[in-house]
C-alpha cells in the first residue's frame, strides 16, 4: 500500500461511523485535493527555478492548461481506484496489518490546507 492508500483510508474509515453515505466521497476528494496540491506545489517549485535560471520551457497559460488536465486525470484515477473492489481488496489487507497507521484528521487536513497556502504564496512571489 502506498502513502496515498494509507491516507485515503484513514479519512475513511474517520468518517465512516457519522457518514456512511458520503465517507468514500470525502475520502476521495481528500486524495485527489491532497495530489492535486502537491502537484501545484511541485510546478510552482519548478517554474520559480526556471524563472531564476533565465530558460522559458511552458508559457504561463500552457502550465495552467497543463495543471487542470492532470488535476482531472488525478481525480479520474482516484474515482477508479478507489470507487470499486480494489477498494474493498486495498482495505481488506488494510485490516489484516499488525497495526495500521492512524493519522489524526485534524492534521491531515492541515496538511492539505498547508500545501495548498504554500502554493500560493510561492506562485505569488
């Protein structure tokens, strides 16, 4: 299992007991925002080295461009992956490790929070 995996399934199974419903849901978008933000953390990181460089590889429009059709195809592979019976085999060798990681929520969404502020304020610089 991946770090991704871990953490999807810790959201998960967080709230599973108050929303059954909507736990995948939440779950999913948590992973696909989480990636997405690391992904525009990483291009912003890469574009300030370029621009300090002095090279010009991608116009600003094109990396934009760029970004949003990987956002999309992130959220595509997540749905797939996550959506159906690898979920269900994913979580069924989730549950017979010894002891599984529990993160607390409070701080994976200040992860998620903290990337993304990250992001913009580099991208504004």
């Amino acid at each position: 299992m991946t770090t991704f995996d871990l953490l999807f399934f810790n959201v998960f199974h967080h709230y599973k007991p108050t929303q059954k419903k909507k736990a995948n849901t939440i779950a999913l978008f948590y992973i696909s925002a989480l990636q997405c933000s690391l992904l525009l953390l990483s291009g912003v990181l890469i574009a300030l080295f370029l621009n300090e460089m002095n090279t010009v590889a991608l116009s600003s429009g094109k990396a934009w461009t760029l970004f949003i059709m990987a956002s999309i195809f992130i959220y595509f592979k997540n749905w797939i992956q996550y959506s159906g019976k690898k979920r269900r085999v994913l979580n069924a060798k989730k549950n017979t490790k010894h002891q599984p990681q529990h993160y607390n929520i409070w701080v994976l969404w200040a992860f998620l929070i903290g990337s993304t502020a990250l992001s913009i304020i580099l991208l504004m610089a």
